[in-house]
C-alpha cells in the first residue's frame, strides 16, 4: 500500500478523555466496525501511574476524526493482584464469533529482576463490546521456551475453522542509554482450541540491522495476499512501521518501502509512528496509528484510495 492521506490526530487524550483510569496515551488503537455508521476504536488508557485499561472511543464511519462516544469505564480493568495482567492490559485484537465478540489482550505484570512481563490473555463480551469477561485468568499463551519473557498475540483470524495467531514473541532485553527494552521478534501459530495453542510455531520475521526489536503484528487478506503491518525499534531510537506481504501467512516478504507514509514536521508523531491498524471504510482504507513516545497523546488516521480486502479485516478486528 502507499499514498497515506494523514487526517492528524484524532483522540488527543488529554483533552477528550475522562480523566483518572483514562489520563493519558491510547495505546495500540485497535479499529472494529459496529455498524454502518461507526466506528469503534479499542485502546489502551494509561493512567496517572502509567497503568492502561482498555476502553473506547466511537467515531463516525464517514469522518473518523470525529468522536462520537467515549467509553466512561473501562471495558476490560486490570487483573487481580498476583495475576499476569495485574499492571496493565492493552489491545491485541478483535474477533466477532458465535460466541460473542473475542478480545485477545497483552496482560502485563512487575517482576523483581526484569521490567515486566507480557502475556496474551482471552475476554469476551455478548452485550456488543461494552463490557467484557475474562475466559480464565491465566494466559492463553503464557511462558515456553523462546518466550520467557513476552508472548503477545497482536492478530487473529479464523480460517478454516481454524485459529491462526501472529504474536511478538521475547526472551530478552536490550540495553540502551543504560535502560533495558524488551527484545522481541513475530512467529505464528494454528489452533483448534484457544485453550490449547501449541508451543510448535513457525518464525515470520525477525529483526535486521540495528533493530533489535520487531512486533504488534497485524495481518489482512489484501488483493489476494496477506500483508502485514508491524512496528520496528532499532539501537539509535527509531521507532517506525513496516509491511511485509506472504502468500501464506508464515514465509514472509518484507517491502517497507512500500509503506507510504512518513513522519510529520512537528507535533504528535513527528519523532516516531506505531502501531498501524486498518479498516476498510467504503472506497477507502483506513488506518489508525500511534505517534510519539508510543502514542502518549492519543491516536490519529490516515486514509488511502484503495481498499479491495479479501474478507480478512473485519473478520480479525
């Protein structure tokens, strides 16, 4: 894809949210259709502490830019005291099933030695998104070997009648102006059973050059492949997406050339991109996407010409 439109940002946290569990940032924002008129884009809300809860905010199909709802409580809190998901929880993704709308979410908890832990947790709402259920309290995909320390689904389809899964998978940190950062690479699994995910997966990619980390996989059917936009860190602080195409959602061709949108002059995401999510809205793609210091001041969109989907991207989010 290329000939990103930017709209500008969309939700400026701290002047549309409602304050406390919703102070600032909106993290990995995560956009899911209601209806032909809106837009729902789930999000993580840090608060003062820099704990994120997952909440919403609804805009108009038609015009993204403008906000219609803005969820007064979180839909999905933190989790109980000792749990994976005690510090904090943000977006994986999105998955309408028979049986009710599935939310894979990234469950964060502090440990004594390293920075945090990441794991992928599973709630579900059948009241359309307003409120949702943790499945079980522990991790659907939790620790194994190659993941001690991060294993954090971003995408989900159902194909098949099978689960197919791309997550950031960590086993280390980077060290970095004598800070660590989480050290992570993208890898797939297939499923029957979300209870049961299998520790045989397949590497999709991994970092090159001066990255030392990339992930928040987002995989669509797209013109009869899929592609995959994803987000890379490298040493020196670049902080930026990619896209990658495959004819099989495992073997996977980076082209992030093609990615077709490039950092502002100033303001909200002139110093780094992240986090791309779509959505095809009529004649058009649209993308929502976090800017600097990882989306510290809300979300934005960008929009482009061409949307010709597979019917790959409302089925995942």
């Amino acid at each position: 894809m290329s000939g990103w439109i930017k709209k500008g940002l969309v939700f400026e946290t701290a002047r549309h949210g409602v304050g406390g569990w919703m102070n600032y940032a909106a993290l990995t924002p995560t956009p899911y259709r209601l209806d032909d008129e809106r837009i729902r884009v789930y999000a993580g809300f840090r608060d003062a502490d820099g704990v994120s809860r997952i909440g919403y905010v609804d805009v108009r199909a038609d015009n993204p830019s403008a906000i219609v709802r803005v969820s007064a409580e979180p839909v999905l809190d933190t989790g109980r005291d000792g749990c994976f998901d005690d510090h904090g929880v943000i977006l994986g993704d999105v998955v309408d099933t028979p049986d009710g709308l599935h939310m894979f979410y990234v469950g964060f908890q502090r440990v004594a030695k390293a920075k945090f832990l990441a794991f992928t947790g599973l709630a579900v709402s059948h009241d359309g998104g307003e409120h949702f259920w943790r499945a079980q309290e522990t991790p659907i995909l939790d620790r194994a070997p190659g993941r001690s320390m991060i294993g954090a689904v971003h995408s989900v389809m159902r194909e098949n009648g099978r689960w197919r899964i791309w997550y950031a998978s960590g086993d280390d940190w980077q060290t970095i102006g004598g800070q660590p950062f989480p050290r992570y690479h993208i890898r797939h699994a297939e499923t029957d059973d979300l209870r049961a995910i299998p520790r045989e997966d397949q590497v999709c990619l991994r970092p090159r050059g001066s990255e030392y980390r990339i992930g928040r996989p987002r995989v669509y059917r797209l013109g009869g492949r899929y592609v995959m936009y994803f987000t890379r860190g490298n040493v020196t602080g670049e902080y930026f997406p990619g896209v990658a195409y495959s004819d099989d959602g495992i073997a996977w061709e980076r082209r992030d050339e093609a990615l077709g949108i490039a950092l502002s002059g100033a303001g909200w995401d002139s110093r780094a991109i992240c986090y791309p999510a779509l959505i095809p809205q009529r004649d058009k793609l649209l993308m929502f996407y976090n800017g600097n210091d990882m989306g510290r001041d809300g979300f934005g969109v960008a929009e482009t010409g061409r949307a010709r989907f597979d019917g790959g991207a409302d089925a995942h989010g």
